[in-house]
C-alpha cells in the first residue's frame, strides 16, 4: 500500500520514523511519501520527503499570525502532493493545527484517514472532538487515560502503548554512565540536577530564571541545562550569565541518565523523565490571569503526563505566575537523595511504566493500521 505522512515538529518525525519502520515489517511492499525530517527520511527515503519540519513549524499565535500567508501556501502545496502521490491512507502523527485541516481535506476527497497521536482534547480545544468523529477513520492514542475519554465522546480509539518506550529503549544502552557524562564535559563530582527548560523560546524565557534562582539554594549539587539545538547558544546564556549552572545541547537523555533528580517544564519530558527513571519537580510559569483561569479552562487537573497517566498527583506541579523559588526549594529537597518522597516516587515511576506499556508499541500500531486497512479495502470490493 501506499503512506502519506505528515508530521510537523521533531517529536513527530521521532515517532513517524518508527511508525514507517513498523508499517515496513507489516506490508512489505509499503511506498512512502511524507512530511517529516531527518528521522523519517532515513527510515523511509530521503527522496521521499517533501517537506522538512523546519520549514513548517510556527510555535504561537504570534508567529502563526505572522506567516498565515506561508502557512496556506504550505497547505496548498501539501494537498497537491498527496493528491499527485495517491495514497491508500493518510497518517496525520499529532500537529494537529495543520493535520485536522488536512484531515476535513482528505474525507471530502474520500481518502482514508488515520491519526496517530490523537490531538490533546482532553486539556484544551475539545472543540476539535465533533472533527475528529466527522473527518478521522481511524484515531490511535498513546495514553492509557485517553481510552475512557474518547469512549466518552463517541469515538472508538485503538490504544497499543506509547510509542516513547520505543525511542527510550532503543537510547537506554547507548546512555553513558554518570562519570563518562561528567568527564566529557568537565563537571565536577556534586550530584547533578538536570534541568528541562523547555523547547521554545518563550518556555526558556519564562522558565530558566526561576531554575537559576533554585540552583543558588544547592550549592552542593551541580546544575546542567539541555540545551535543544534549534534554538541559539546565546538565549540561554542570556539567563545563565553568573551563574554556576552548565549548558550541554543535544542531550537531553544523557543528561538525565547521570542525573540525581531533575526540575522539568510541563510537556512530553515529564514523561521521558520519569520512564528514564528520574524523580522530578515540574514547573511552569505562566501569566498571572492564566493561573487563575486554569481550573476553569484547562479540563484536566494536572498538566504533567506522568499525574495524568496515573490518574493522582505523583510528581509536584507548581504552576505559577512570579518567580516564588520557595516550593520549588522545598519539592527539590524531597526528591533527592535522602529526600522523604524520592523512594515513593520511584515506585510510582514503576507503576506508570506497567500502565504506559512495554516497547514494542510504534510496531503494534504499524501492524494494527495495516490491518485496518486491508479489512476495508475487502469491504469496497464486496
């Protein structure tokens, strides 16, 4: 069969990567067209991607304000590709401001539609549930709790783990040991907190200041910030000017692998820092008037992956309009070493890699679609 993918951000090429690596071992005889980057041009053909996420990717209303015009002409260019491609399915992974547009484009054209990542309803922008029950074939989920929730809604997803495992799992062995971390870059031999500031620039902006605040108060550990590489050297040096704290880019694994413990904005690394093993506080700073208007706009009670999993506050969340260093403080001091929550943490870690699933999930997925999509081309033919 035939596969067009889109995937606009560097999570999405991760997981679509596997994916077409999973739907290779399902239907030999898959062709592949997509949008991606590097991850997914090397597992399914750098002359198959049409369009590298670097070139799609506006984080904000601000910046998604400033380039609508870039932004229609990439969805012109997306729908003329798929239509000259012709594929038997179009798997949309997460992306969801571009993908439910292109999901609307696809059912009025009768091509089968499949999303794989379902956009997150549960928190914000539950407006997008009647377009994914009118538009989407065939949604598939990655969290255990999404499962009741969509049920809920009308909608039948198909849950077959979370396809993080895989990446975490396939980094685990390569991971070097908290001595080779130190040694190949020149730390000292205090415990190391790692420090998760976030991937965009207004999450660095909102939220390193505070870590650096924290990590006067540990003059006995030794503080390290990952660094992504899309955004410059000189933002984060901005706020690290004085400061004890060291800059690794590029190496957000290894950093938590030698790590004692870990301060970690809300996203995806909450959950990448708990299935590496890692306690962890998580923070976010946010506009005072959006702290007050979380419980009334946010239609979950936490918003760190891990709480959310398993269904109760594991990890803290301070969620906070100043930059109030105190709880922070005093949640950091609980989880390190000698820390009365760390052991509790720990298996609560245990219990949310039980509920997540074990590797495998990107291959169960890939297996499950193409099932799927033999069973209704069967159907058109009787």
């Amino acid at each position: 069969m035939k596969y067009y993918l889109i995937a606009g951000e560097p999570s999405g090429d991760l997981h679509g990567a596997n994916l077409i690596r999973g739907l290779k071992r399902a239907d030999p005889q898959a062709e592949f067209r997509f949008w991606g980057g590097d991850r997914m041009a090397a597992a399914g053909g750098a002359a198959n991607l049409s369009k590298h996420y670097r070139e799609t990717s506006f984080f904000g209303i601000v910046q998604v304000v400033k380039n609508l015009r870039t932004i229609r002409r990439q969805m012109r260019e997306c729908r003329s590709d798929v239509e000259a491609f012709a594929p038997d399915a179009l798997i949309l992974v997460d992306y969801p401001g571009f993908n439910m547009k292109m999901a609307r484009w696809a059912r009025e054209r009768g091509i089968r539609t499949l999303y794989y990542i379902a956009p997150k309803v549960w928190a914000w922008r539950e407006w997008r549930i009647k377009a994914i029950r009118r538009y989407v074939d065939r949604l598939y989920i990655i969290f255990p709790f999404e499962r009741e929730y969509f049920a809920s809604k009308g909608i039948a997803p198909v849950f077959e783990g979370n396809p993080l495992v895989d990446a975490i799992e396939a980094r685990r062995t390569t991971l070097p040991t908290a001595e080779e971390f130190r040694r190949r870059h020149s730390l000292d031999d205090r415990p190391i907190i790692a420090l998760l500031a976030g991937s965009r620039r207004g999450e660095i902006r909102d939220n390193l200041p505070l870590m650096v605040l924290l990590s006067q108060r540990f003059p006995d550990r030794q503080f390290v910030v990952t660094g992504v590489p899309w955004l410059d050297r000189a933002l984060y040096d901005r706020y690290l000017a004085g400061s004890d704290i060291r800059y690794v880019s590029n190496e957000t694994y290894e950093t938590l692998a030698a790590a004692e413990a870990a301060v970690v904005t809300s996203g995806t690394a909450t959950l990448e820092t708990a299935l590496l093993g890692i306690p962890e506080v998580v923070v976010y700073r946010t506009l005072w008037f959006q702290v007050k208007l979380q419980p009334y706009v946010l239609k979950v009670p936490w918003v760190s992956l891990v709480n959310l999993n398993l269904g109760r506050e594991a990890v803290a969340e301070i969620i906070q309009s100043d930059l109030s260093v105190e709880r922070a403080e005093r949640e950091l001091r609980a989880i390190v070493r000698g820390g009365e929550k760390r052991e509790r943490m720990l298996r609560d870690f245990d219990q949310l890699r039980t509920t997540i699933g074990g590797p495998g999930a990107s291959e169960r997925f890939a297996a499950e679609m193409y099932r799927f999509l033999c069973n209704e081309k069967l159907k058109m033919k009787k």
